[in-house]
C-alpha cells in the first residue's frame, strides 16, 4: 500500500536519509528501529508532507505518486502522523482536540462512528471528555494525540516515538491499544526506540542507521537478534 524509493533528504549540508526504501502492505504492522539521530522522524516526516526530499525520491500510497503533494493532501488521502511530543492543543478540551481531527474532507461523512470508536479503544478519554488536555498526564495526552489522528479516518497511521516520556504500566496499554487499531485493518509504521514491545505488536521491522537503511526482517526473528538489540537499542534492550 505504501512504498517508498530512494528517498533522500537533506537539512542544508546535511545528509538527513540517502536511498531509503520500504513498503507498508494493507493492514500490516511496520516498526523503523534506531539509534536517535538515525533519520527515523525524518522518514515519517517526508511520507506525510512535512519535509520536502530530494529529486529521485518516490512515495506512492495505494498505486498513487504523493511525493510532492503538501500535508493536507497527503492527510485526505489516508496518511495520519502522530508526531513526536504528541502536538496536541493543551488549551482545548479533549472532545475539541479529537473533533479537529475531523476535520478532513475523508472523515467528515463517518464522523459519530469514528468518534465511537476512539472512545471505545481508549475509554478514559470518554471519561473525561469535558477536561483540557493541559491539565492530563503524559499518557493521556498521548491518548488524546492518537485518538485525533484516528478521527481522520487513515488507512496508515504513522507514529514517532509513541512510548515517549511514559510510565512502563501507560507503555503497555498504550502498545494493546495500537494492537486493536491495527487488527482493526488500520495500516501502522511506527517509529520506537522500545525494541521489545514494538517488536510484540509488529509484522516486519526495518534497521535505520546514519540516514540508510541497514537491515529489515521479520518482528518475531528481529527481536531475538542479540546483535540487532544491542545495536539498536544497547541496554534499553533490557529494559
């Protein structure tokens, strides 16, 4: 569904990704492991519109070139990104930050039963739907960041970085949550430095290292790669 070629981009002087290749199949799991500074936002960043990567680059989404289009065509024809650090808007409440979701042209029509479903994947934001989102913990507005990107109805949600910043006891309920979304028949790629519970939840996984594209495999025989936890992930693989 989702295919990336030699894609490459550059920061000035320098070299952010050079030749970077993957594919996301309708409905699979993607883990991007990684040393921080390996270009994995960066990655994420381009497939949605943010960064503009350099000539000879191809991103095509369900048989369509979306290298070049802006964000927010990108975002109508079915690409979410939960960025890192989550950019959810701290003054709004919880119910006004998933309805901006919506906001897509794609989503409008499915509005009430997306918003059902949100609710349903994360029912603490049910509870407190009335609540700004300034006043919430780390894993709650991560909750909250997830669920509005959910409300633009994707076919692939990006996310950079998900387990941030949170407790142990959120990363779990956090990573069975991104289980249901992804059983669910919504596409992910996700950008983790937590080897083992992303590996738990994924299909495949790629190596990214110094901008290129080192190794890929599968999740199950990837997470038991000493070499590839101790490369990637160095202790954190204990963790």
């Amino acid at each position: 569904m989702l295919e990336v070629r030699t894609l490459a981009v550059d920061y000035g002087k320098h070299v952010a990704l050079h030749g970077v290749s993957l594919d996301v199949k309708e409905g699979e799991t993607v883990v991007i492991l990684g040393a921080n500074g390996a270009g994995k936002s960066t990655l994420l960043k381009a497939v949605a519109g943010l960064v503009r990567p350099r000539a000879g680059t191809s991103i095509r989404f369900a048989g369509a070139e979306v290298t070049r289009l802006p964000a927010h065509e990108v975002l109508e024809r079915g690409i979410a990104l939960v960025p890192e650090g989550r950019g959810v808007f701290p003054d709004l409440t919880v119910a006004e930050n998933l309805m901006l979701g919506a906001y897509a042209r794609r989503a409008r029509k499915d509005e009430a039963a997306n918003l059902a479903m949100v609710l349903d994947l994360f029912p603490r934001l049910a509870e407190r739907r009335r609540q700004t989102v300034s006043t919430m913990s780390g894993g709650e507005q991560q909750m909250v960041a997830i669920g509005r990107a959910l409300m633009s109805a994707p076919r692939i949600l990006m996310l950079d970085e998900p387990s941030l910043g949170l407790a142990p006891v959120l990363v779990g309920e956090l990573f069975q949550s991104l289980a249901k979304v992804g059983r669910a028949g919504v596409s992910l790629l996700i950008v983790e430095q937590n080897v083992r519970i992303s590996l738990s939840i994924a299909d495949r996984g790629y190596l990214l290292e110094a901008g290129r594209m080192v190794g890929e495999g599968q999740a199950a025989k990837l997470a038991d790669d000493p070499s590839v936890q101790h490369a990637f992930l160095g202790t954190a693989a204990e963790a």
